[in-house]
C-alpha cells in the first residue's frame, strides 16, 4: 500500500477548490493546480501553496496522487491528453465509470464526495461520505487511508452503486434546490421576502436527520386536501410550469399516502 | 389593547402542541385544552398544566385568547359550534381566510407560523417568522405583542399574502420532503443506506440561508449535461411516475438557466 503525501489536483472548480483546502489543512503537499483556465489554477494554487499551470504537458510527476475533478464532460478530452504510466489517478464524478481511466494509468480509482460544493464556502469533510473505488485492493487501500484523514464516514462504492447514489442526489439536492427556488420565485413576484421560507427549509431538511422522509411530510397533498390543492392550481394557472410540477409532485404525494383512492 | 395571558388552545396535532408548549415555557397559562380526540387532549394538557375536554360546550370562558389550530377541513363545523362573543379567537391556518372566524365572535384574527411541525419534537419559536392578521388595529396590537413573547420574527401579513406564502411554501418544505422520499425510496430499493445522503440534504438547505436559490443549484440540469440526464431517465423507465418527476423538473431547471435552447 502506497502512503500518499503529494497531490496533483487537475481542475479548479468547486469540487476541485474543496478537496484542495481539506487535504491542504491536513497536511498534505499540494504539489500543482493544473486548470485549463489559467487564473482558476493560480487563485487555487495561492490559497494551497502550490504551483499552477494550464498546459497538460506541463503536469508534476512527483506526486502519489493525481485528482481529476473537472466537468463530466471534460474527462474524456483531459484523459487523452494526459500520460500517467503507473501513477495512482482518480476522478471525482458521480457518473463517469472507473474504467475511463484505464488507457492512462495502471492504478486508478474513483473518489467522490458526496455533497453539493461552492467555491465561496470552503466547507469541512469531516461528515461527508467519500464514496472509494479502486481497480485493485492496494490501490483500494491506499484511497481509503487517505479518505479517512480528511473524513469520519469513508464507504467503498462500486461504479454501478455510485450511479444509484447521484440519481438519488439529484432528487434529494438539485430537486430540493429547484423547490427553493420556485418558492424564491413565488415570494419575490408578490413582494414578499424569500427570508421568510428560510427557517421551514432548515428545519425540513433537519427533520429527515432523524426521521424517515414518509414521516417528515406535511401539507395539503399529505393531508388528501383537495379543496386547497385545488386553490393552489388555480393561484398557479397563470404560470403552466408551475402549475405542472404542483400538480405531478401533489398527485405522486397523495398516491403514495392515499394508494386506494385513485 | 388586551394584554392576553391566559390561553385556551382548541387541537391537539403537532401545531396545537408546539404552540401551547411555547407559551406555556414563557409562562402563559394554558387554561384547557379541547380536541375531538380525548386522549390527545389529555396528553397535550399535561405537559402544560391544563385542564382537558373533548366537548365544545365544555369550553372555558376565562380566557383571553382561543387558538384554533386544528386541520383546515374541521374549522367550518368547528366553529358553527363555538359561540365566543367578544372574546379574541384566532386560527394558525395558512390558508384560510381570517373572516371565517367573523360569525363566532366580534376580535379575531390569525396567527400563523410559518414552520413544519411535529409533535415527537416540540421546537423554540425564536426564529420562527409569526403571521399575524386582526381584524381591528387593538386586536392586532394584542397579538403583535403575544407573538413577540416567542418569535424575534412577527409579520403583519394579510389573508392575501398568507396564501401566496403557503403556496410557496409547499414547493419549498411539502415538495422537497417529496424529493428526499424519492431519494430514500431508490437508494434502499437499491440497498444501500439513506444515511448517505444526510449531510447533503443539510447542505442544501443550509446553502440557501446565505445565497440565492438560483446561486446554488448544481448537478446535471443546472449544468445542460444531456448525456447524464438521459442516463438517468432510462435508469428510472422502470418506474413512470419518478421518472415524470426527473423529466418535468430537468426540463424546468434547463429552461430556467439555459432559456434560448428550447
């Protein structure tokens, strides 16, 4: 099992700027920033102590670890370009299957934090699941070694796995986001402030720490309250999109709490 | 103005227990507490020392204050039943009009909190933005001063407005509770644990605190990633109705961020 100390990070975006901090403050050398965009790599590389440069050719081969966390879309393009021979690579996606790396190393894995990132909120990784994939159990071990110094909840996820987790994702955060903001939308058309919300949308999220979602639901869907639903589609008319999601996201509730009734 | 110091709360659900409990630790008395249900009357006035009943007409008439906070459907027969003449009577709806109360007494007016309650877990009101809605400017005084006793957030908001808040905040709470059953359901379909997704949901919500929604938003819609939506669509063709949800809110959220490409 390899002990890794110097990391190559390659992107310099949200998840990239996160993952940098974290294993910066734990001690690690971050070696290089490497970014296709070349002010993203150094604003990253300052805060890391690092080098930087936008130019693949230009890569560090003294690291043990080479990150890749860049868009989905970006890693096919990036890998082609990059020569890594026996060097450990890992990627950051939710979606992209291990195997993409296999053409450019011979030790690769994935290594993919489960949570929503910002760049202007550098957040800590102690409760985040870092969800480990290896090609080999060596590999898998060093991954996992290096995952536990930045986090308490470290899980070995296949690829298969680690797709379910990202659907799941995109319901439970992306969905929840696009909800905030239609009630932001809602509040802000009729001159009411958005801050209102904000306490029910903390204690919602809290309840399910502690609760199953099926017991945390409230509302007129859950309560079968057709005279309100009614009155909300017809507030809604005016804006048909709306009006959709109301309608399938109230149907779906009341079918799952009231399977008998349509 | 009426100072209010003594209470009579008219429910026993969860908005019932977290308000009589809220006065009760300021130390209002709960003089009684009246629900259909006898038993949940009871439990309710023992936590704060009241006298209990499930019969209208054994109602206590020392009062200065009558809380209805019962479902939205029973207040019509409810209050057919109470005759209160002068004395002050508010329901907690979000969405019923405040001149419902106008035949059972001359002072009413509403109080609502805008908050997802439960009983298993009473809550502090500090944070807790109050809705308060009177039908003469002395009775709104009175209840601007009582909610101030529990909430740093006290709001005149008409019936109007109550409405378009209750809307906004079934998308934000009722909708995203949605989102994290779905999201509970496909993960343990799948066997793997809704723990998992804990710290990003808490996540989620507390980026919205601070930011706009539309500032926080990430994953494949916000980012126009076809190929990834679409491999979660054929993910869930198993199932049609998550898989409208997915459909109908990827579709919104792209033509939200990317309007010129529809």
């Amino acid at each position: 099992m390899q002990k890794i100390e110097k990391i190559v990070i390659i992107g310099a975006g949200s998840v990239a700027c996160n993952l940098a901090v974290a294993f910066y403050n734990k001690g690690f050398t971050i070696l290089q920033v490497l970014s296709r965009t070349l002010g993203n790599a150094k604003m990253l590389a300052e805060s890391v102590d690092a080098s930087f440069s936008d130019k693949y050719s230009e890569i560090d081969l003294n690291a043990d670890l080479y990150i890749i966390a860049v868009k989905d879309v970006a890693i096919p393009e990036l890998i082609s370009k990059l020569s890594l021979n026996h060097k450990l690579v890992v990627h950051t996606s939710g979606t992209v299957a291990m195997d993409i790396l296999i053409n450019s190393t011979d030790n690769y894995g994935v290594f993919y934090p489960l949570q929503t990132f910002s760049k202007s909120e550098i957040i800590d990784f102690t409760h985040i699941p870092l969800c480990i994939e290896a090609n080999t159990p060596e590999n898998e071990a060093s991954l996992i070694q290096l995952a536990k110094e930045i986090s308490g909840n470290v899980q070995v996820i296949t690829s298969g796995q680690r797709k379910i987790l990202h659907i799941s994702a995109v319901f439970a955060s992306n969905f929840s986001s696009y909800m905030y903001l239609i009630a932001e939308k809602i509040l802000t058309d009729n001159q009411l402030s958005f801050d209102m919300l904000k306490p029910l949308i903390l204690r919602t999220a809290e309840k399910v720490q502690k609760q199953l979602p099926a017991d945390t639901i409230t509302g007129p869907a859950r309560r079968n309250d057709i005279s309100v639903i009614e009155e909300h589609e017809n507030f809604l008319a005016a804006n048909p999109d709306l009006l959709e999601i109301y309608h399938v996201i109230s149907e779906n509730i009341q079918k799952q709490f009231y399977p008998t009734k349509k």
